[in-house]
C-alpha cells in the first residue's frame, strides 16, 4: 500500500491570498513601537518589523484580526476593504 508524503509549509511558495480579504489592517506608524508582539500570531506570516514598526504584506494577509487584537498598543486597527 503506497502512502502519500507530508509536505512542509513554506511560506515563500504559498499562494498570495491577499484579495480574499473583507478587513485589512492599518498600522498607526506613531502608536506602534515595533515590539513585534503580533509577529508570531499572524496565521499568514504576513507581518514583519521593518525601520522599528510593523509592516504588513497585504498580498498574503487575509484580514482575520488577530494582529489588531495582540497588540499591546492597539496600533493595529481593523478597516473595511
């Protein structure tokens, strides 16, 4: 019996799932200290800290909100596409 093999994510192959998004999250650049406290909880590996802030890839992020609720800031706000 032939079984089929497990295969690790990679992020860099994932398909750009962007557009399916309702929400997207904004990051208010004064109020985000770059603590990178929502960088591990995006499903999406979809945040990165660039120059200090958080910055969003929107071609993979999905807008499911968990950055905007982590945030120790509330830096991240949730807005309608």
């Amino acid at each position: 019996m032939e079984f089929g093999a497990v295969i690790k994510h990679d992020q860099s192959k994932s398909p750009k799932t962007g557009a399916w998004r309702y929400m997207h999250p904004e990051v208010d650049k004064e109020k985000c200290i770059g603590c990178a406290t929502c960088v591990p909880f995006c499903p999406d590996a979809a945040i990165i800290i660039k120059d200090g802030k958080a910055e969003i890839d929107y071609e993979y992020c999905k807008g499911c909100g968990v950055c905007a609720e982590v945030c120790p800031m509330k830096a991240i706000i949730m807005k309608k596409k």
